[in-house]
C-alpha cells in the first residue's frame, strides 16, 4: 500500500495525505504507522501541527477512543516518558503504550480506575473524538452530540491540571454555541479547527482549549 509522508495510508481515491480547499496539514516530523483510522489519525496529527497540543512525557487521556487511533497518535506523540490512557464503552485491541479501560467514565468505578492508571501523574492533555451512532435526522443528532460533549467538558473539568489542553470533536447546530461559551469561562485560549479529513459539508469541528483554568 502506498504511504504518505507521514507514513499513514492514503484516503480511498487519493494519491497522498487528504486535500480539500483547506491546506494540507505538514505533519512530516517522523513517519507514523497506523493500524486503524487513519482519516481519524490524519485529523488530530493536523491539529498537533496548527496547535503542538502533544508534547513528549505527556499524560493524555482518550475518551472514546475505540478503535484507537487517536490513542496510537498520542503515544508516539508523548512518547516512552509519557502515558496516554484511553476509554470506551466498546471494546479496543491492545496498542503499544496505551492503557485502556473499558466502561462508562460516568460511573465512579471507571473514573476511580482511570485515575488509578495514571499513578498519580497529573493529567496534562484530555482528547475526545466522541460521536454518538448517527440517524441522518440532525435534529436529534446534533443534540445527541453535543451532550457527548458536555460530558467530555466535565470530565476534562475534574481532572485536568491547571493550565491543562482540551480537544474535543463538536457539531455546529443547537447547543453549540452555549458549548463554546462554556469553555471560554474555563479556559484562557479557545480554537477552532476543521481539519482537511472532515468532509467539507460536514458540520463537524474540532475545538481546542488551552491554559485550563482549574
């Protein structure tokens, strides 16, 4: 299979990493070998090249993270010094350098576990790619997203350090500008990225909160 310079396979019909009328993101610091998603993959690293989210030693946690592809950009990116924990109501295979829970974060149980995971490390960086199951009918999708969201806020809300990173898949429509309003107060830099991957109609966007504020 034909690779691109970063070392992810190509999006079915192209010939290298995704193009679109955004620019192609240059994320070509070393060659990366996904094993699942690699249009999820592609998403994040261009985020990683925009905002340098990721930095070596990290502690990262993944919320919804099956089937892992978010969680292998994120260990190569922390590297052997830090440690990306991930969780998801669905099963993951195992991955290099990942911890994963499986259960609802929700509970106190998973939280406790995740916490427990982390041997007492300060939590640096939390990434959500959560989706629920789409009925094509945006009017109950949307809000079905959002909450998704709302839930990652918390999360992020209750274990992130101070001046902790925050990057979470959002859905323009109803509840997503009270969303964003939300992280503004609680954070001290707020972005917007629609990465070249996302289809272009797609109301799909990708925010990242910096400077969390505890």
């Amino acid at each position: 299979m034909v690779k691109s310079a970063i070392g992810l396979p190509p999006l079915p019909g192209q010939n290298g990493p995704p193009t679109g009328t955004r620019r192609t993101p240059k994320v070509s610091w070393f060659a990366l070998s996904i094993t699942v998603s690699a249009k999820a993959a592609y998403k994040l690293l261009e985020i990683q090249d925009k905002d340098r989210v990721f930095r070596p030693g990290m502690t990262v946690v993944d919320l919804g993270s099956a089937p892992g592809s978010w969680s292998q950009v994120a260990s190569k990116l922390v590297g052997p010094a830090g440690q990306v924990i991930a969780s998801d109501i669905l099963p993951m295979d195992a991955l290099p350098g990942v911890r994963f829970i499986q259960g609802d974060f929700r509970e106190e149980a998973v939280l406790a576990e995740l916490l427990a995971a982390t041997g007492g490390r300060s939590i640096d960086l939390l990434i959500s790619d959560m989706a629920p199951n789409i009925s094509g009918t945006m009017a109950a999708d949307v809000p079905r997203a959002m909450h998704l969201c709302d839930l990652a806020l918390d999360m992020a809300g209750q274990v992130l350090k101070p001046g902790g990173v925050f990057v979470v898949k959002v859905f323009q429509g109803e509840g997503f500008e009270a969303f964003r309003q939300d992280i503004q107060q609680r954070f001290g830099t707020l972005k917007s990225r629609k990465p070249a991957a996302s289809r272009p109609r797609s109301r799909e966007l990708y925010l990242v909160a910096k400077d969390f504020k505890g």
